[in-house]
C-alpha cells in the first residue's frame, strides 16, 4: 500500500526515509464556505482561478483540487508497517484532503 510519508522533525524538503520518493498526489483544498461567491468576497479573489474540479461537495463545502509533490513510501504488508514502527513513533492517519493515506514519523514534539 502507497502512504503519503512525513517526519514531525523536518520542515524541509529532506527526505523522510531512505526509501522514501517524490511523488505528485491529489490535494483537495475544502473550505467550510457554502458557495464560491461567498469565498470571492472573504478572500478578494475568485476560488475557481486556482486549482481544478471545483465544486460543492457532499458536506455542502466549496472544494477544488490541485496536484502537490510529495514524499511517499510503499509498505507491502503489516509487518513492514509494524517493523516501520519499532524504528520510529508512527502514526496512520487518513486525511480526506490527499487521495494517499498518511504516515507521519513523530519524532518531535508539534501541536
């Protein structure tokens, strides 16, 4: 399975992991906004000039996606992913913004 890979550490572009490689995923940028127009006006610009596939979404949200480089990892089973564990403090997350489940490495404190 392919996971989004991050270190609570970095705030670079290093890589996360020796085996870690750049990828471009799908980011969904929501906001808690009823309708375009209302972000036009909060914002002083039009949401739909940035980004693709804007749209109101099923929580009645205004979305639109943009294609975002990030550093991944393939973790072929639950046991890698246990023996990633034992190394580093790993938390799973799933995020609905990015289309790739999350993996972050905790190793320093961050609110």
């Amino acid at each position: 399975m392919e996971f989004i890979i991050r270190r609570s550490s970095l705030w670079s572009e290093d890589k996360p992991l020796e085996n870690a490689y750049k990828k471009q995923v799908e980011y969904r940028d929501i906001r808690t906004l009823p309708s375009f127009k209302h972000y036009d006006i909060k914002f002083d610009e039009a949401f739909t000039d940035k980004g693709s596939n804007h749209k109101v979404n099923k929580d009645s949200n205004i979305e639109r996606t943009f294609i975002e480089e990030e550093w991944c990892l393939d973790v072929d089973s639950l046991n890698d992913l246990v023996e990633l564990s034992k190394q580093d403090d790993v938390i799973v997350s799933h995020n609905k913004e990015y289309n790739l489940p999350i993996l972050e490495i905790y190793d320093d404190y961050r609110e």
